[in-house]
C-alpha cells in the first residue's frame, strides 16, 4: 500500500520507467474514499481487506508497440498494491495510443 509521503516516489518511478522504454506518460490522479454506507462488490471486497481509499490513476501516452508493452509490464511489477483496472490501446501507425486505469491502494490512515 502507498502512503501520502510515497506517491511523488511512485511517480517518479513511473516516469523513469517511462524514459527507459521510450515513453512520456502523462499522469493524473483522482482520490477516492470507500464510504461503507455506499459500497459496491468491489468496494466491499476493499473494505474487508482494510482499504479506506485509494487513488484512481491514469497514465496516457504514445509510442512504439513493443515499448508500450514493456512500459505496462514494467509498471504492473512495481512493489506497490496497484490493480491495472483498464487499458486501453489505439493504433496510430506507426505508434499505438494507450490510457491506463488503475486503482493505488493508500494505506490506512495514510
């Protein structure tokens, strides 16, 4: 799980795996916050497992397919509780256009 304090450390990993694959991702972030009095499956699944809040990423970006695919492989191995929730992949030969979802789990309390 991320706290707080971590997430310019994330981002900053993410950006240089970026650079390392040839990829400028552009980030933008949207916090949520599990309201047990609202949940859905999914939230309560987060709530049993002590999840409060997370943070909903979206990382776009342009480049070659082979890059790409080693960008995402590579952010989805990073040591952090990331779920990758949705990609999506648009040819612009010769470069694909991607947007990447995923959900940050922040710690509790954090």
């Amino acid at each position: 799980m991320i706290s707080d304090q971590d997430v310019p450390v994330f981002f900053e990993e993410i950006t240089n795996i970026g650079q390392q694959n040839r990829i400028q991702p552009g980030i933008t972030t949207n916090e949520r916050t599990v309201d047990p009095a609202d949940a859905s499956p999914d939230d309560l699944r987060l709530l049993g497992l002590g999840i409060r809040g997370y943070m909903v990423m979206t990382i776009t970006f342009r480049g070659e397919y082979p890059d790409a695919a080693r960008f995402m492989s590579n952010v989805s191995r990073l040591p952090r509780a990331v779920e990758i929730r949705k990609v999506t992949m648009r040819r612009s030969p010769p470069l694909v256009d991607v947007t990447m979802t995923m959900h940050v789990y922040k710690r509790e309390g954090a």
